[in-house]
C-alpha cells in the first residue's frame, strides 16, 4: 500500500512528463488497490 504511494511520487519527482504519460494508468492502480482514488 505504501510502496505503491512512494512509487507514484517517486515517479512524479524523477520524470513528471512519463508521470503525465502514465497518470490514468496510475491513477487506476491507485483506485484499483484502495477501492478510491484519494490522493489525486
């Protein structure tokens, strides 16, 4: 649960245009793994 927070903010500080790329991917996962999507 919280690697896979870490890892959405690791990814938007190291490359914020793949985390643009990747942000409905992302944001899924989040939904998916929380059951909402809280923190965006």
């Amino acid at each position: 649960m919280w690697e896979l927070f870490c890892f959405v903010v690791n990814t938007y500080y190291e490359d914020p245009q793949k985390y643009i790329e990747n942000k409905r991917e992302i944001l899924q996962k989040l939904h998916d793994h929380f059951g909402i999507n809280r923190f965006f």
